[in-house]
C-alpha cells in the first residue's frame, strides 16, 4: 500500500513538473487558414528547478526548412539543457509553409517574444533576460526577429502586442550547443 501511494505521489510531481504549451492567441492566430494544432502556434514552457532559476530565458525556435519542426533534438533537448544551467526555456511551435509564408513564421517568433516577455512575473523571469535562439530554419527566424525589433504598437487592440517591446537580450547558434545535446 506504501508503494502504490508513493508511486503515485511521484507520478502526480513528475505532472507538475511537466512542460505547458500555450497558445500565442488563445482566440485564434490572425492570418490562420484553419484549426488545426498547425494552424495554431504555440510556445512549450519548460521551467528549471525553482532552485537553480535564474531569471533568464530563451525562446528556442527549431528548424526544419520552414516545412517542419525539429521539436525533439532542436527542442525539447536544448530546454532541457537550459533548464540544466537555471534558464527557462520556451520551444516555439511556429506555422510553416506550404499553408504559411514569410512573414507568418516573424509574427509567430515576434509574439513568442512579446507574450514571455509579458509574463515574465508569472514566470519569475527578469524581462530584461529574454534571448532567442534557433536551429537551421529557425536560426534564421531568430536572427530574423533580432533584427526586426520595435517597441511595441500604442495603438494595438491587443495588450501583448500594444505594451512589449521586441528588444532582444541574446542570441545564440548551433555552434554554441553542448556536443551533448546535439
């Protein structure tokens, strides 16, 4: 009986501790062509140890030659390796042709940015800590966002996109992941 109730109790904080996606638009992503999970661009959040946070974070865009994502090792293993060193790491599921073409997957990446960035509190992050990085295809969307910053729309409808700047911390290449998670 100890077991099972501790085999259970462990199971129930492994779920906790399970990454969360969230939608970029929880209403429905302009632009959308359906309302598929392609259609539906999405950030997993992948929290480090509450003891080893520190207050960075890093939005990690996989590659895949804009026709599909590299979710496992150009993903989920760096935020697994971020959330290693204390950093939080979000995996950008963003939408790809042939259904989407530029500037669909910038928007994606812009608003991943914005939306950390805006719940950075929620998230124990410094808003000022936030960098993007990417693989292959979604290394050139990061560098891409890095250098098609703004400050935010005033007049925008929604808070995300009218109140969070896009100015970028840091950013990273393939070069610069551990031979381990490669």
């Amino acid at each position: 009986m100890t077991s099972l109730f501790l085999l259970t109790l462990g199971l129930t904080l492994r779920a906790a501790d399970a990454p969360k996606v969230e939608l970029l638009w929880p209403k429905g992503a302009p632009g959308a062509v359906g309302e598929e999970e392609r259609d539906k661009p999405s950030l997993t959040v992948y929290l480090p140890p509450a003891d080893k946070a520190n207050g960075t974070a890093i939005v990690v865009c996989p590659g895949g030659g804009y026709g599909g994502l590299a979710i496992g090792h150009e993903g989920k293993d760096p935020a697994e390796w971020l959330n290693r060193q204390g950093i939080t790491a979000f995996v950008l599921r963003y939408r790809l042709g042939s259904r989407y073409r530029h500037p669909t997957p910038l928007h994606d990446a812009q608003r991943a940015v914005r939306t950390v960035r805006s719940r950075a509190k929620e998230w124990k992050i410094d808003p000022n800590r936030i960098g993007i990085w990417g693989f292959s295809a979604g290394g050139h969307l990061a560098s891409t966002v890095i250098t098609h910053f703004d400050d935010g729309k005033p007049d925008a409808d929604d808070p995300i996109d009218r109140g969070f700047p896009l100015g970028i911390a840091e950013i990273g290449n393939r070069n610069l992941v551990p031979r381990s998670i490669r």
